[in-house]
C-alpha cells in the first residue's frame, strides 16, 4: 500500500487550482463528486445521488465543500476534511440557495464535466447573473502533471496490468467465448492488486476492426488476431495496455506486417516524447508510419488519452490538441490498425514524460505473442 496523500497534499492542490482558476480568468470552481472532487479533497461520497454535494474554491478563500447535512459525517471523515469550511442543507431546505451564499452572484466558474445537469441548473436559477464553463475545458491540466507519488502508483498499476497480460497468455483461447477470456482478464487485474476493472476488450478475429468492440459471444477459434486491451484502478490510479495476440503458431502474412507496422509507430511515437513537443505531435508520429506503410486510413482511432484518477481523461493525443508534454504528465500511445471484417492491432502503454523523454509503465514485450 503507498501512502496516503495528507491534508497538506489536498491544501496544495486546492491552492493551485484555485490560482489556476484566477488566472484563467474564473471566480473559482465548483467540484462535485467524482475524480477532481477525490483529487482535491479525498472525499468520495458513498453513493453520487440526486443530493447535492459540491466543493467551491476561490483564490484567497478557505475551500467550502457543502454537502447534505445526513453525509456530514462522511466528508468530515474524508483526508482532506481540516483544509475546509463544511456546510450543509437538510432533506426539505433548497440546496441551491445554500450553495449560491458560496458564490459570487455575477462569479463565472469552472463547473466539474459530470456536474449533474439539475444541479447547475438549480445553481444557474439561483444565481441568473453567474456563468459556467466545463471544468476540462477551464483548466485542462488540473489533474494532467502527476507528481511523485501519483508516479508511483501509475507505475505500479501498469506494472499489476503486465502481471494479468503475463498470465492470460496461459488460458485458453481456441474454443473458448470472447467473454469468457475477458473474464478472465477481471479476475487476473483483481489478483494483481486492482480494486475496479474498467474494461477488458477481448477483441477476436472480425471483432478486432472495432477499436471500442468490448467482448461478446463469439467464439474464438485458431488463426484469429486478437485485441486485448484491460485496465481499471489499483489504489485509486488506472491502468490500460493492449497487446494484440495470435491464437496458433501459423500467422498470415498480413497480420505479421500490420503487427510489425503497429509496433514502428508505437516505438518511434514513444521516442518522440519529450518535454515541449506537442500532444499532436504525438498522434503525427504514429500516424506516419502507419500512412507510409499504406493503413493510414485504417488508424480511425486518435493515438492516446491522459490517465490518472481515471483510465480516459485529457490531455489527449489527437490532432488539434496543442497542448505542450510537460514533465508528469502520463497518457497511453495506442496506434492501431482496424480492417473492416477482418482482423485488428493496436499496442498501447502507458508513458510518462520525464525530464527529457518518455519511461513506459508497461513493459511486456511488443511482439506478436503466440497463444492457443
Ligand atoms: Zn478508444
Ligand atoms: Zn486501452
Ligand atoms: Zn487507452
């Protein structure tokens, strides 16, 4: 187990985006439950309800989480809880205006992406003159730059990712159903630590030309590529790598050279990381190779995603994404190749931008990777 982040940890973060959003040009934020609530705060309601909770912060402010006054115990029993001034509303009192006292009446906020809709809303009515932005695109790089120990577990979860790839390569694959296999997969990122598993794609044959196919009842059977691509949380930080897999020893022509195709650009888009380069750049990368060698039009799929509190989240890998590669920053690189009722490829890893490169957190080798 790593060690839990203290109440100094949440302070500074709250502090950094509170000035963050001063300098983006915002009153402050309002952060309900989710990951940026969890990353600022440490609290994680029971259950996200109807009930609103949201956390306000405000350059030059104490941070101010008002919740329902029956989950009181709850976010007092949170890690950051001494960083802030806690109020409630009770069942039968209207949350909105108790919130909006939080708020400057003409204020204009960042508001969290998956704020349910009712609640700004309610907020919106309760303050006609205030303004809301969603929170990813005020302050994209809030959660993006991790700092050591997030580093820490980021690696270890990749690390418990390349344990499950290791072992999956011992099941069964010929005769066996897609989810069966995915299964499997749960079960293995459980053994290695995980607490939640968010997706194991086991994409077979046909299925692979579908780079969001997640595993159904086809059956897999000898000669098929297959997609796998799992990940989930281990200690509150994600996971996700792919390794595409061949079930028997005999593999077509074609599927080696896309295999080895997807391989160059995953390796040269990896070496292309580097402090100041752009998250396009990343995506370019990648891209080339697989056009040179004629699939261009088959990688229909952006190169790759941040990840964090949360297996997707920004910045992304995709043309138009100008964001510079920062120092802690970590996102998959994930090119493919998607042939429509045919097969598919793709390899991803989790990177993480150091100094003056990138450092993988998943290292299970990139080969075609015999299984039966
Ligand atoms: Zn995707
Ligand atoms: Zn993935
Ligand atoms: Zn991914």
């Amino acid at each position: 187990m790593p060690k839990p982040f203290t109440v100094q940890d949440f302070s500074a973060r709250m502090a950094r985006a509170a000035e963050s959003a001063a300098r983006a040009g915002l009153s402050g934020l309002v952060v309900t439950p989710g990951p940026d609530l969890i990353y600022l705060t440490g609290y994680r309601p029971v259950a996200v309800t109807e009930r609103l909770t949201a956390l306000v912060l405000a350059q030059g402010r104490q941070p101010a989480l008002i919740v329902p006054k029956l989950e009181r115990p709850d976010a007092e029993g949170s890690a950051g809880a001494s960083a802030l001034k806690i109020t409630d509303w009770a069942d039968g009192t209207d949350p909105y205006a108790a919130a909006s006292r939080l708020l400057t009446p003409d204020g204009r906020y960042g508001i969290s992406d998956s704020a349910w809709a009712m609640h700004l809303l309610g907020l919106q009515e309760a303050l006609p003159d205030s303004r809301y932005q969603p929170l990813t695109r005020a302050l994209p790089m809030l959660r993006a730059v991790k700092d050591d120990d997030e580093l820490e577990r980021l690696a270890a979860a990749g690390a418990a990712a390349d344990e499950a790839f290791h072992d999956i390569l011992r099941v069964a694959f010929a005769g066996r159903r897609e989810n069966e296999v995915a299964a499997d997969l749960a079960r293995l990122l459980m053994e290695k630590g995980h607490s939640q598993v968010d997706f194991t794609v086991v994409a077979s044959g046909p299925n692979g030309a579908n780079p969001h196919h997640e595993a159904a009842d086809r059956t897999i059977r000898t000669g098929d590529t297959v997609v796998l691509d799992f990940g989930g949380l281990k200690d509150g930080y994600g996971s996700d790598t792919t390794r595409t897999v061949h079930v028997g020893p005999d593999v077509p022509d074609e599927v080696r050279t896309v295999h080895e195709v997807v391989r160059r650009a995953q390796q040269q888009a990896f070496e292309a990381v580097q402090p100041g380069i752009t998250c396009q750049e990343v995506d370019r990368v990648a891209r080339a190779v697989i056009t040179e060698a004629g699939y261009g039009e088959y990688f229909i799929h952006r190169t790759g995603h941040g990840i964090g509190l949360t297996t997707h989240e920004p910045p992304y890998m995709v043309e138009g994404e100008e964001q510079l590669l920062v120092p802690g920053m970590c996102f998959s690189i994930e090119p493919g190749v998607y042939l429509p009722g045919r097969f598919g490829v793709r390899i991803e890893d989790i990177v993480t931008v150091t100094e003056n490169a990138g450092r993988r957190f998943n290292n299970t080798p990139h080969d075609l990777a015999i299984v039966s």
